[in-house]
C-alpha cells in the first residue's frame, strides 16, 4: 500500500497522525495547566465544576480517541511496509493509555465528583504522567508511520 497510491490509506494516516497530534498536545495542556489549577477552585462549588469538567471533556476527547484507535487498527495493515515497530508499539501504548483512563484517572475523577479530595487531585496529577508520555511516543510513532 502507497499513500500516493491509495485515498484511503492516505485519509487513515491524516486522521491517525492528526488524532494524535490534537490528544497529544490536549493532554500536555491538562497535565501543566489545567489538572493542577484544579487544586485551585475551591470547594464551594467544586463538585459541579468537576462534572462540568468531565462531560466536556468527554464530548472533545472521546471522539478523537475513537479515531485514533480506529485508525491506529486500520495502520496494523502497514506492518509490512513500515516495519512492526511503529504501528505494533504505538498500538500498544494506546492499550496502555486506555487502560490508565479506564482503571486510574476515571477513578480520580469519580471520586472528584463528589467534592475536593486532595489525595484523589494529587494521583490524578501524578499518574496522568503515563497518559502525558505515551501520548507523546505515539505522536513520535505516528510520524514514523508517516515518514517510513
């Protein structure tokens, strides 16, 4: 497969590297700003805030994810062309990331739900490192697809 050769292969690559791009810079964005400036809101109202947090986030981040992922298993026909590395380990840290999101920052987020809790704000800070560095080697591997 070419991209030069293949519209569809081509679409698949623009949106896999721009998914991943936009979720990469969105999430160093969250984990300098806006995850820490969480600590200051206060806890009048903080509940509500953090709701309002989550739907909209979800509304911006969800989608991109479901393409990137979608994409992500689409580029697993590439294997041949660009070698296992890029597509496999990007494939794998995306597994990684979901499952973080899943089992550790949704969690967070829960218990945030219900009001300011510091020790739940301070592993929400502190483990959102993994989501924050694979995100960032999949832009890396994203490229390398792009490039190879």
């Amino acid at each position: 497969m070419n991209p030069s050769t293949d519209p569809v292969l081509t679409v698949v690559l623009l949106i896999h590297l721009l998914s991943t791009a936009m979720m990469t810079g969105l999430i160093w964005f969250v984990q300098i700003v806006h995850y820490p400036l969480m600590a200051r809101v206060g806890s009048e109202g903080f509940s509500e805030y953090e709701d309002a947090h989550t739907k909209s986030t979800t509304s911006v981040v969800g989608p991109l994810m479901l393409l990137e992922l979608a994409s992500a298993i689409y580029l697993l026909r590439l294997v041949d062309q660009v070698g296992w590395a890029p597509p496999i380990l990007g494939l794998a840290a995306l597994a990684v990331i979901w499952i973080s999101t899943a089992f550790v920052q949704v969690p967070c987020h829960r218990i945030l739900t219900n009001g300011f809790d510091s020790s739940a704000h301070q592993r929400l800070v502190r483990t959102n490192w993994i989501r924050t560095v694979l995100w960032s080697f999949r832009s890396i591997c994203a490229a390398w697809i792009l490039i190879a």
